[in-house]
C-alpha cells in the first residue's frame, strides 16, 4: 500500500516527521481527508484536529490554525498549536 510523507510543524518544533496511511485535516469549507495519489492542493487551516494514520494508531492532534500543502505523496502541514 502506498503511504504518504507527512511533516506537522509548529513554530515551536517538529511535531511528526513520518509515514502515514491517511490525513484527515480541519479546512476552511470543512473537514477534509488526504490519501496517497491525491491531487495537489494548498489550504488554510482552521481550529480543529488533525488526524493522522500511522502504523495500526490513529493520532489525533488539536490545531488553532495553520495550513497545509499536498504534493506528490508529501503532506506539509505548519499549525498553531
């Protein structure tokens, strides 16, 4: 199964540098999922979790906002925590 790249930063540090399956992300227009082979995309974040497939766990992490870009299998995601 193909997996994506995903980086969440903060201003502060790195907070998840790795593999994952799936990416449900907080937008503007409403909750959103990214998986692999998903078109190119760049959006503003809002308050919310962001959810994310590693191994067999889903992590959940809570964001005040931010924004993410999607390409080629890569997720780049800078929030506030």
């Amino acid at each position: 199964m193909k997996e994506l790249h995903l980086v969440i930063v903060s201003p502060e540090r790195i907070v998840f540098d790795g593999m994952a399956e799936s990416v449900t992300l907080p937008g503007e227009l409403g909750e959103f999922q990214v998986l692999p082979d998903h078109a190119p995309l760049i959006s503003s974040l809002v308050e919310g979790e962001v959810k994310y497939v590693a191994g067999k766990e889903t992590q959940v992490l809570q964001i005040t906002e931010g924004f993410v870009e999607v390409r080629d299998n890569q997720i780049s995601v800078c929030a506030e925590l």
